[in-house]
C-alpha cells in the first residue's frame, strides 16, 4: 500500500527562510545559535534570485525567520517580491522591534502574518529569551506588546511556544492569557537538543516521559476550543489523543502520517544552504544556492533520501518492532537525530512509553 507521503507532489509548497542569523535576543534553546550576522549572507540580489526560484518551483508560503529577521535591512524589498508573485508572507519574530511603525512597514511590505515567539508567563519567557545587551526590559512585554499590536492591524497574528521542562505544566495559563487576544494559530513544539541547548539540557529539555501528561494537557486546550491551536511534528505519535492532537481545521480527526522534508517543505540558511527541514542540523545540507540553482538542488531526490527514498528496514532501535513503523516512518527526523545520533530511531515518542499503547 503506498504511503501517504509518498503520494505528495514534491513541491516546496512550505518554505522556511532564514534571512538572517542576526538576533537582538540570546535564548537558550535557539537550535541556530543564532546572534551575530554571519559574514557570508546572501546579499540583496542573491536573496531576490532565490525568492523568484522559490516561486517558480512552486512555493505557496515563505516563512522570513532568523535569529531575528527584521534586524535584516532589506527584509521589506524581500517579503514585497514574494508577495507581489503571489506567495503568502510570514515572519516569525521574538516581537522586541515590532511597535506601530513596524506593523505599517509590515503591512505595507505585504506580509500576511506575524508569528511572535511566546514561551509563557514572563518569569518563564524571560528566563529563557535573554537579551543580548542590558537595557531592553522584558521581552515577554514586548512579545505581548508586539502580538496586541499586529492583532489589531490587517495582519494575522500567530504565536509559537517551545515546550520544555519549564513551561510544560504551565501551558494553561498562557492559553488563558491568549484566549482573550486576537490569536489566528498557536504552535506547540518541543525543544530539542540542539544549538545553545546543548549547554543546557538538564534544565529544560522533556524527558520521553512527560509526554503523556503533555498530551493530556495540549488535548484538552485544543477541545476548550477558544485558541486555535496547531501540534508540531515532533510531539506525537498515536498516543490516545492523537485524533485530538492533530485534528483537522475543519474539526475531522487527524493522525500521523510521516515528515514530509524535502517533499513539500523546505527550509533555507542565511547563506543559502539548502535543508528538507528549518530545524535539521547542517549536516542534511542538500546543497547551495551560491553554487547551483535551487531548483537543481530540489530536483535531485536522492539529496532528500531519508524521505524520498525512505525503507522500513533503516529504522532501528525501538522504532524497529513498532506496528506502526510503516505509517509513522520514526517520526521527526530532528528530533530522533539530535537525541539519538540517528534519524531512524526516535525515543520522543508516545507509543514507546510504557502503558500509553
């Protein structure tokens, strides 16, 4: 029976685009590391010829992200070339530049919404988004201040929350602090051990056994229905509330079905490097767009193997004597990678703690 990713078109319909690694902010889970501009970021032209190749091969969304993509100077003449052809814009912003003029030059650029970075309450947020330098105040104010402000202009406001060991138990209250905001989406992703969070894993990273109460808990904000709330591919897989946990937006029960990197989403370093995924280390690099064209880079299936030419006999580990290895394929390949150095086992899992078949 085929599966259903493998019935996709490989179009890179969901873009992720890091035009820069320049950040005001210095958080401890940032999987880029990202602070200083890197030296060799596309320039201008570059970044124009990539945005037209994008839009050529089919992108529907393009995500602008960073560090912090509005430290990028030109981020305006970017957003208004790829909206002029017809893409949606996002940028995913920590919210500390976004004030009223921000939200004009935003609107005016032709974005079409604006996801703020919100990791909870402002002892928990600004905890773990710190500034770069003395004399910001709180971000957490910022970050509200910032989703107030998009949410009562034309843009569509949306809120990314990282989850780990700090907020985990505290997702209620800030659903609570949402619910009475315009709030288009709100993603839930767990942190992963990646970037600055290596250093420190012991104080935020979730254990495979939270995640039953984690799902217990995102299941039943998803049914207080007042936020509309969407579940990363790295918080899964087939646990009890899995119908929950990825319904539909038209309300129809959802489950797994596989990652689709390098089939219908793609994710873009600051200086070209071409990856299936944002979140996927530099080592699944499937080219540059310095030294050939996007297209060519996405052409090449074999560059994007761990999903195009995926074989049930790769997994290992406990994905291994899983019945539903076929379907789920292990998960998110980030996640497994970066915990257990292989994209073909992966321990964040539902099914694999104990009693939660």
């Amino acid at each position: 029976m085929e599966h259903p990713v493998d019935r996709l078109p490989r179009v890179p319909r969901l873009c992720f685009w890091e035009i820069t690694d320049a950040c005001n902010l210095r958080c401890v889970h940032c999987e880029q590391n990202a602070g200083t501009r890197r030296p060799d970021e596309l320039g201008t032209e570059e970044a124009l010829g990539l945005a037209d190749a994008l839009v050529e091969a089919g992108a529907e969304c393009v995500n602008l992200t960073g560090g912090e993509p509005l430290l990028r100077p030109d981020w305006p003449i970017l957003a208004r070339r790829l909206a002029d052809r017809g893409v949606r814009v996002v940028v995913i912003t920590n919210g500390v530049l976004v004030d009223e003029a921000m939200v004009a030059r935003l609107v005016e650029a032709g974005v079409s919404g604006v996801a703020v970075s919100l990791d909870g309450e402002r002892e928990v947020h600004d905890d773990i988004r710190r500034p770069a330098a003395a004399g910001l105040g709180s971000v957490y104010d910022r970050a509200l201040r910032a989703l107030d402000l998009v949410g009562s202009s034309p843009l569509e406001p949306a809120v990314i929350t990282q989850i780990h060991r700090r907020n985990a138990g505290r997702l209620r209250a800030l659903h609570e602090r949402l619910a009475s905001r315009r709030v288009a989406a709100w993603q839930l992703q767990i942190c992963m051990p990646l970037g600055r969070l290596l250093e420190h894993t012991e104080r935020y990273l979730l254990d495979p056994a939270d995640l039953p109460q984690l799902e217990h808990d995102v299941a039943e904000l998803i049914r207080d229905g007042r936020v509309p709330i969407r579940v990363a591919d790295n918080l899964g897989y087939y646990g009890r509330e899995e119908a929950t946990l990825r319904r539909l937006p038209d309300g129809r029960a959802g489950f797994w079905t596989g990652c689709t990197a390098g089939i219908r989403t793609v994710g873009i370093c600051s200086d070209g490097e071409v990856k299936g995924c944002p979140s996927h280390p530099r080592a699944f690099s499937a080219g540059n767009v310095r030294r050939e064209p996007f297209r060519a880079i996405w052409e090449d299936r074999s560059r994007f193997a761990y999903n195009t030419e995926w074989r049930e006999e790769q997994l290992v580990g406990g994905c291994v004597a899983c019945a539903l290895r076929r379907i789920c394929r292990g998960g998110c390949r980030t996640m497994a990678w970066s915990v257990t150095g292989t994209i073909f086992d992966n321990p964040f899992c539902l099914q694999r703690v104990p009693g939660r078949r």
